[in-house]
C-alpha cells in the first residue's frame, strides 16, 4: 500500500527500518544473487527488493541507485579492507604469491564467484560495470596496495598485476580454456605469482608507461 504522501528519499518508516535490523546485508546479498543470474542490464532496484523480501524505497534508502548497491555487493564480495593489509603483509617479500592466492582463492569459492562472473560478463559490454570493476579491482584493492610500494610508476604496475589477473579469471571461469580452465589452483598460484612480485617490486626502469604498448585499457584514462 502506498502512503498519499510521497516518502522522502532515505527516510523509510520507522516501523520499516525497525522490522529490518539486517535489512542492508539482506538486499546485498539480494543484489549479488541478482545480477549473477541476471547481469547488469536486466537487473532492476524492483527485483533485488523483491528478493531481498523488502519495499523497493529501502533498497533507494541505502544505496540510491542500481549502480552503487552494484559496487557495494562487489566490494562486499572482495572486502579491500580486510584484503590490503593482507596482501602488504609485513613486507614486499612474497607478495606476489599473496596476491595471486588471494585472487584465485576468491574465484574458486563458488560463494564469491558467482557474482564476479557477474562482473566480469558485464563488464565487457556494460560501461557502468566496467567502471565498477576499476573502482574496485584497481582503485580499492591494487592501487592501495601498489601505494605502500617504494618503486617507480606504482599505478602502472598495479594495473599489470590486474591485467595478468584478470586475463586468467576470463579464460580459467568465463571462457573456460583448457588446460587452464582445469589446472589445480595451486599450480597457477605457484607459476604466477613470481610474475606478479616483478610487477610489483622490481625496480627495473622497463616497467614504464611510456613504453611501446604499455597503457592499459582498465586504467579508464
């Protein structure tokens, strides 16, 4: 039932917000399972409100439109908070194999796997979730970590380490490429992870952006 009032932005019932103690973590874990199965595109502040059990207004109220309880249901399934630190560890030492066991830690959990597909598919043909994924992906989690790294060109090389991740999240979960798609996680931790610690820490001056090639699409520059 309608109010004949119009209800103001970010103010749901009293009662309402009083019957929802959870009702923030309920429409995220609405929204991830909307847009996994139904994308980006096809996914309406309707539906995840319908899923979550709520009125569409407090789905408004939290996170105002489609593409920010988009963001917020991926950065929940990434967590940067927890992650950077983790990552960083105590020191550059090993931290390319953190990086990699984190990220493919994170893709074979079907939990949080399943809204990545998500992201990634509609990233591809969706600009508003390739934004997300850059703000996210790159801004949130490896441009903070590439910050505490005493190296030259810290967002290039952290932009490298999301290309190189990214790249095997597509063909090992989206495309499905053999061998790749059916190689033990820990066999690619293993082989990528130096790759990532040279991106990451070597203070080699070709690790430059202006050289031939070296800008990347994800940087949105």
């Amino acid at each position: 039932m309608t109010s004949a009032t119009p209800r103001r932005r970010g103010r749901p019932s009293r009662a309402q917000s009083e019957a929802e103690p959870a009702a923030r973590e309920r429409i995220l874990a609405a929204a991830r399972t909307e847009f996994s199965e139904r994308g980006y595109d096809k996914t309406s502040m309707r539906s995840i409100a319908k899923q979550a059990g709520v009125d569409a207004s407090l789905v408004h109220h939290y996170f105002g439109t489609k593409d920010e309880v988009f963001a917020a249901a991926i950065e929940m399934t990434m967590e940067p908070v927890q992650l950077v630190p983790a990552i960083l560890g105590t020191s550059t030492d090993g931290i390319g194999e953190r990086l990699a066991r984190y990220f493919i830690g994170v893709w074979e959990n079907p939990a949080t796997r399943t809204p990545l597909l998500a992201v990634i598919r509609s990233a591809l043909t969706n600009e508003t979730a390739a934004t997300v994924l850059r703000t996210v992906v790159l801004r949130m989690v490896l441009e903070r970590v590439a910050a505490d790294l005493d190296v030259p060109n810290p967002k290039f090389r952290a932009e490298l380490a999301a290309s190189h991740m990214i790249g095997i999240a597509i063909l090992r979960y989206v495309i499905k490429v053999e061998p790749l798609a059916s190689t033990d996680p820990e066999e690619i931790i293993t082989t990528v992870a130096p790759t990532l610690q040279r991106y990451l820490t070597d203070p080699s001056p070709s690790a430059h952006p202006s050289a031939p090639g070296a800008k990347s699409s994800l940087s949105g520059d």
